[in-house]
C-alpha cells in the first residue's frame, strides 16, 4: 500500500503534506462513501499511508495495516495475545461502530467490559490498546480519553522508552482536551460519511489556525461530500472558517442572523454577520451591520470594510469617512505643565494605516473638492486650495456641511467647533456616521483649546502688552510646545491689529502663519485695512469672508473662473472685501478670455487690496507702464521675477539698460530682491570691459561708483543721470529728484520709441520717488510764511524769499533803530539781524528747491552776497520733501 497510495492520490511522490490534501480533495467525489465504502476505505488509506511516508522519509515501514508500528518498540507489550484477544475483539467493534464511536456510552461500555477481566489480562491489554488506539483516526477526544483515564496511561508512561513516551504524552494531552465540538451528533451517519466529515472538518480546523485564509478558501470551495449537524460549537466555528476564507455560504449567513436576533449586542455574531452578508451579495444589510459593530466598538475590520464599500458605491464620502475614522484619543492636557513631554500628544495624529489610507484615497477619480482634500491630508500643504472650496461651500447639501465640519478640525475655532457638536445627527446611515467621528474629534480638541497650559501661555502673551515676551518654554523653537502653537494659529481667529503685528515680529510664529492671518497682518501693518467686528455673523460666514478676502486678493489667476460666479449675500457692505468682491461679480459678464485683462484695467491702485490683486495678474512690461496709478518699486521686481515675459522683454534690450535695471534693486531693493538681481545680472553674457566694470560696480554697492563707471559712456547723457539718480537715492535718504531730473524721467515715459528697458527704469525710479515722497507727506508738516522767519526747516516760495528779505529787513533796520537808538553797538547788532534773517530766507527757500545741504548754501549766499539771486533764479520742488509740501500754483 505504501507504493500504491501514490498512483490512487494520481500524484508522484512527494514530503508536500499541502499537495497531498489537494491530491485527496480531488480524488474523493470518485469514491463517495455512501454508493462506494470499500473504495472510499481504500482512498483512506491511500492518504494515511502518503502522509506517514512523508513526515518519515526513510524509514521501513511494516505494511499497510500498522501505520504507527514503526514508532513502537519492538517488544511484545505492544502486541494482542490469547488472552488479550476478546478485549481486542470488542475494542475493534466499539472502533466500527459508528454510534457508538463518537459517544461516551459505547466507550463506557467497553470500559465496563474491560471490567470484567482480570487485573492481569487488562494489564497485559494495557499497551496494546493505547497502541491501536493511536492509529485510529477521526476520534472523539472525549470518549478516548475516559479509556485513558480507566488504563491510567499518563501515570504509567514511565514504564515506556524515553522517545516513545514523550510522543504518547503528546498523544494523550491531545486527548485530554476534549472535543471542540459534539462529535455525538454525528452518530447517525454511517462510517465513511463520518470519518469523511470529521476529518473534513478536522483539516478545516488545522488549516484555519496554522495556514493562510486562501489555503482554507481551497479546500472550502472544493467539492466535498459532508454533513454539518446541528451543533451550535461546530456552526460557530464554520462561520469563522468561511469567513476568513471568504466563501460564500447562504446557510451560514441565516445561522449567524439567527443567532444576532438573539444576542444583539454579541460583537462576535455581529462581525459574523456582516461578513456572510457581504459575501453572499447583501451589501445594504452587510453595510448596516457592519456600521452597528463599528459604533459598538470602533472594530477594524468594520472600518475596513466600510471603507472599501465607500470606495466602490459613495467615492465622494470616502474622504470623510476616512477623516471620521481617525479616532485615536489623545491624552488630557489638564494639568500638565509646559515642560512635560506629553504635550507633544494633544490631539491625535494620522497613523501610518491613516496615511495609507488616504494614499489609496488619492488613486480614485474623485471631484476636486474630494481629491484637493486628500491630497492636503497627504502632505500637499496649500491652504489656499481648501479655501477656494470653503469660500463655494454654503452647505446646502449634507455632504457640504460634513466637508466643512472636516475642515473645521483644522481650521475651526471654538465657535466652529462648537457648531460641529451642534450639528444634528442625520438619518441617513453613511453620514451619520461620518457626524459621530467628526463630532468625537471635535470634541477632543474643543478639550485641548480648555485644559493645554501652552495654549493659555501663548495667549496670555499675545493679550500682553507688546513688550512682554514669551515664557521661556518657549525659547526652543523645536519644542513640542510649538506644535500646539501651530495648531492653534491655524485656526480662524479674527485678531486685532496688536496681536496680529505680534505675530508677525515673531520669527517662528510669522513662519507658522497660515494664508489668511499673513494678509491680514500684512494688510494692517502696511495699508491700515482691518476687519471689523461682525455682529449678527455667525462664525462661519466671518470666516468665509476672510478667506473670499485673501483668495481675491492673493491668489486672483486660480480663482477668478469661479469667483467671477461666486454669490455671497451675507458679505456686508462695510466689509474691506465688498468693493473688491462686487468688481469681481461684474466680470461675471465678461468674456472668460478677456475677463483677467479687464480686471487688471479696472482695479485702483491706491487701494490696498487693488493693488495687491494686481501685482498677482499677468501683467506685461507694456502694461505695467502704460499703469498711471500709483505702485511700488517691488512690482517690477515681483514680476521680472513670475513672469517668464518679462525676462525676454528685458533681454533683448542693450544690456547697459539691463544693468541700470538691475543695479536699482541691488541699491535700492530690499535684501532678498538684491541678492536675486545679483545673481541675474552675474548670468548677464556678453559684458564689454566697460559694462563689467559698471557691472562690478552694482555688484559691490559702493557708493559713487556708478556714477564713475557710467561716465565713459558719454554719448547717452541719460544714462549719467540715471546713474546719478540711483547713488543719490542709495545715499541721502532725503534726496528726491529735482525738476530737470524728473523732466529727464517724464520724457522717457512719454516716448513710446525710446527701449522699453530704460522706459522701464525711469518708471522705477519715478515710483520710488513717490514712495519717498509720500513718506514726506504723512509727517504733520505746512508750508512756511514769508514772516515765519524763525521756522528755518519749512519752505517758502520765490515771493516768500523775497518779502522775507525786503520787508524783513526793512522792519529789522526800522526797529533795530529805535530800539537801539543810544546803544553804541547799534550798527552792528542791525547788521547781525540783517545777515541772520537773509540767512533764514536763503535757508527756507533751498529747502523749497530740495537742496542736500540748505544751510550750507545759505550760508554761502550770506557769504558771497552775489549769489542772492540765485534762490529768485531756481524754481521750487514740485514734489513734497522732508520740509513740507510745494506750492500748489506753479510758479
């Protein structure tokens, strides 16, 4: 037998004990044991016989009948004699019967049998019945082992060899614990079936517990000729084997709902539940189910399962849902002081399975409000993109609502969060289950803002006079202290101007600044635009007009296909926003090609957020200078460095005007503008000697040395006087062009023909004379009368120095006479008052011309009397300067 059990399993020799199951899976529908026992005896063996041969390769084995005698010692303990032979009789018949096999009374039968013999016989029966019961196969546990518990075989195993006695010991704990379900409900079938159906179940069995699911899925999907009875153990344990191995099974699937309907509360039963309903196709009531045993105990294999369910059916739910369930509990901060480490776990974060998740998330083709919001939670950190879907979101469906609350986790406040909590509970049974998650969250890190010590530092300072600085925990910039900082200014919060300036001096906290607070404290600081305190605004609405603000504002190309459509009647007219926003709304009847053009030709740059919308459109070089309002000098920079357009308009101009434009912001520019234009005008190719020395000049900064290495370039006199223009700006930080200067620059904005490069630098310069010259203009300054002689830093026109002079001195010489009429220094006291008050004319009116240095020059008038004439032959500056404003009329 052991050569031919090969050639009836139909496979060659083989150790592979999982080849020989499938070999015998295969083979059994030929043998069925009802129309065929003898065959199916003889398939039996066949597999017993592999199985022998190949966990002992080797060794001799006796024949088909003793399986096991191998192992046995060779000595006649183990072997039946004439005495013992009616107890081997009657264990053989007990063994073939199959009821009385599998229940307690046949064994207690035979062990009352065995009673009836001597103690001699049964001793000498002792070994031979342990021998033969080893080698039987499909036992019930619990009825061998009252044989074992009456022969006493554990307490006597000391009378066998070492080897073999650990083997039997093994046996008989096998034996000792029990069955692991009622084999006594097998009783009915007839020997074969039962063998079959026991140890079809005894291979599911190990297979379930030692191998993989689908090693269990093939012996499950095989055909197989079986009888489940009606044992409430054995059907629990074949709902957990086809569950794991994913075979559908209608029965099993009613068994397990009977059994819920009983226990509803069971999360085992649940788990089961769920599972057989999703495998036979029920996915309505497997998706309520599996929903129950997620609320019940926050199961896994139910977040799984929904997930994927919400991936096939609901994709735009699936962020939510994903959100929903990152449920992790974050300790409580109450109490906990600033050093303690715990505080770098205040609120939950994304697990590895989270991020995997959202990984998975963003390979489905999803809308873009569902894919933007996963890609942000993956790591894609531009706020601005969330915020063009808050500012459209008006949370007309449940689906808007439970978006925004998701986002809320982020970026809401205590209010915003507060409304998550409020926020009832749907009747639908997907969001309803995204609302529980997002509520848990909510409430966790509503705890967080109440009970964290970092949070109530970090306020208390920023409520602080602007002074106070921050604790000393706060010191270490890669504390855990400052992940909360971060979290916390991520949330909305309408700050007033002190607060926000704060944030922004503060190098760490201006870092961690998202969008909409950096325009705001931007927009303050530097335009006076602030929001208002908005009653009778809910929280949300304030909070969509901060970002509908920052998003016209600073991000006008992305948005203005929809913000043109945008509709928010809740944005009031006192807002900063409106103005903006309505000119928006009249691009709704512009062509979508032309519709950023006119924006840009609409927008008035005096105001604030006009200006700053326009510095974020496409704006070309001819553009920019055809603009009339009023801009800054970091615009052209701005653009040169945004707009590939700017840069080739710039190269094909001479490259001596290329330098002149760079050299402005490498003067003038602020330091990050300087170091980028060095770092262009270095790429500059093709320099003649001349233009590298004027290059090297710009490239060290020096004072005067532009103006010197311009100077051989004496055929453009334009070119000296530009120069000149940007070392008096670089030096005196009162200069302001004079009016030959500023004719210089108006003529070369007025002529188209002249190279748009140096249009483009007279542009410049003109627009950094007017940010000069509005600094001027916000000192509390008035221009000076003729008779205020004494105001020696305010400015008087031509008139004004001559009645200064004539009038004054006539009143001077005409007092200083009577007054001084017996004094014998009267001449020259009147002298003295005479030269003082030319002095003080002659200073006031270099002040109107915008002198560098007007008492110098007055003091060369009094010196060199000749030169009196020469405040009555100079015009005034046109411009305000650091002593007031001209003269309105000209002169």
């Amino acid at each position: 037998m052991d050569n031919l059990c090969w050639q009836l399993l139909g496979i060659e020799p083989t150790q592979d004990m999982d080849a020989i199951r499938q070999a015998y899976r295969q083979t059994l529908p030929q043998f069925h044991p009802e129309t065929d026992p003898e065959g199916f005896k003889r398939l039996r063996q066949a597999y017993d016989a592999a199985c022998r041969l190949a966990q002992h390769p080797g060794e001799p084995q006796a024949d088909e009948q003793a399986p096991a005698e191998a192992d046995a010692p060779a000595d006649n303990r183990f072997e039946f004699d004439a005495d013992t032979e009616p107890l081997r009789a009657a264990f053989e018949q007990l063994l073939s019967d199959p009821a009385a096999r599998v229940q307690p009374i046949g064994w207690e039968r035979f062990i009352h049998t065995l009673d009836q013999f001597g103690m001699t016989v049964v001793e000498r029966a002792r070994w031979p019945l342990l021998k033969r019961l080893y080698r039987e196969p499909c036992l019930s546990a619990s009825c061998a082992g009252l044989l074992a518990e009456r022969l006493r075989w554990r307490q006597r195993l000391n009378e066998l060899p070492q080897e073999l006695a650990g083997e039997m010991d093994e046996y008989l704990d096998f034996l000792a614990r029990g069955d692991w379900f009622d084999f006594s409900s097998l009783a009915g079938l007839n020997l074969p079936a039962q063998l079959e159906t026991i140890f079809f179940l005894q291979q599911c069995r190990e297979l379930f517990w030692n191998r993989p699911g689908f090693m269990l899925k093939t012996v499950l999907s095989d055909a197989a000729v079986i009888v489940w009875p009606d044992c409430p153990a054995l059907m629990h344990q074949l709902a957990r084997w086809y569950s794991l191995a994913e075979v559908p099974q209608p029965l099993l699937r009613d068994y397990c709902l009977e059994q819920l309907a009983a226990q509803p509360q069971d999360s085992e039963w649940l788990r089961l539940s769920a599972h057989h309903c999703a495998l036979t196709g029920d996915e309505p009531q497997a998706f309520e189910l599996w929903r129950r045993l997620y609320l019940l105990n926050r199961h896994g294999q139910a977040e799984q399962w929904l997930i994927d369910w919400c991936a096939r059916r609901q994709p735009e739910w699936l962020p939510l849902l994903i959100q929903s369930f990152n449920s992790a509990v974050a300790p409580s901060l109450d109490g906990v002081s600033l050093e303690d480490s715990l505080q770098r776990f205040f609120q939950p974060e994304q697990t590895v399975q989270m991020m995997a998740r959202w990984g998975d998330a963003a390979q489905l083709p999803l809308s873009s409000r569902a894919a933007d919001y996963v890609q942000w939670k993956l790591g894609a950190w531009k706020p601005q993109i969330i915020y063009a879907h808050l500012v459209r979101n008006h949370g007309d469906t449940l689906q808007d609502q439970c978006y925004w609350h998701a986002c809320m986790l982020t970026f809401g406040n205590e209010r915003l969060l507060q409304d998550i909590l409020d926020q009832p509970i749907p009747d639908e049974s997907l969001p309803a289950l995204v609302m529980y998650g997002l509520r848990a969250q909510a409430e966790q890190r509503l705890q967080w803002l109440a009970t964290s010590s970092v949070i109530q530092a970090f306020t208390a300072w920023l409520a602080a006079p602007s002074d106070a600085v921050l604790p000393a925990e706060f010191d270490d910039t890669d504390s855990v202290v400052w992940n909360q900082v971060y979290s916390w200014l991520m949330q909305w919060r309408r700050l007033p101007p002190g607060p926000l300036r704060k944030l922004t001096e503060h190098a760490e906290c201006n870092r961690m600044l998202e969008p909409v607070k950096d325009w705001l404290a931007f927009l303050a600081s530097v335009w006076d635009i602030v929001l208002p305190e908005q009653e009778r605004v809910s929280a949300r609405d304030e909070f969509r007009h901060a970002m509908l603000l920052t998003l016209m504002v600073a991000y006008p190309r992305e948005n203005l296909s929809w913000l043109r459509h945008l509709e928010i009647p809740s944005l009031p007219e006192s807002h900063p926003a409106y103005a903006l926003y309505r000119l928006y709304r009249q691009l709704d009847a512009v062509e979508p090609d032309d519709a950023m053009r006119q924006l840009s030709t609409w927008l008035v740059l005096s105001d604030g957020l006009h200006y700053n919308c326009w510095m974020r459109l496409p704006v070309s070089v001819e553009d920019y200078l055809r603009q009339d309002g009023h801009s800054y000098i970091v615009a052209a920079s701005q653009f040169y460095t945004s707009e590939p357009g700017w840069r080739e308009t710039v190269a094909q101009s001479p490259l001596v005007y290329q330098i002149i434009f760079h050299a402005i912001y490498c003067y003038l520019g602020s330091d990050r503008q300087a170091e980028k234009h060095r770092e262009w005008l270095q790429q500059l190719a093709g320099k003649t000697p001349e233009l590298e020395q004027i290059a090297n000049a710009v490239l060290e900064r020096q004072s005067d040395e532009l103006q010197q290495a311009l100077k051989p370039l004496d055929d453009d006199k334009r070119i000296g006087l530009i120069g000149r223009m940007i070392d008096q700006f670089h030096q005196n930080e009162a200069y302001l062009p004079d009016n030959d200067e500023q004719a210089l620059l108006d003529d070369c904005l007025r002529h188209a023909h002249d190279d748009v490069t140096l249009r483009l630098v007279a542009k410049i310069l003109q627009q950094y004379a007017d940010e000069r010259e509005s600094r001027f203009k916000r000192h509390d300054a008035s221009r000076g009368r003729f008779w205020q002689f004494w105001r020696m830093n305010e400015r008087i026109d031509r008139a004004g120095f001559f009645a200064q002079n004539w009038i004054g001195a006539l009143v001077l010489y005409t007092g200083g006479n009577m007054l001084l009429e017996h004094s014998p220094h009267k001449n020259l006291v009147i002298i003295a008052l005479l030269l003082l008050n030319l002095f003080s004319a002659a200073r006031r009116r270099f002040n109107d011309m915008g002198s560098n240095s007007p008492s110098l020059s007055a003091f060369c008038v009094v010196l060199l009397p000749i030169f009196v004439f020469l405040p009555l032959c100079l015009n005034g500056s046109k411009r305000w300067n650091r002593f007031g404003p001209p003269k309105i009329t000209s002169e």
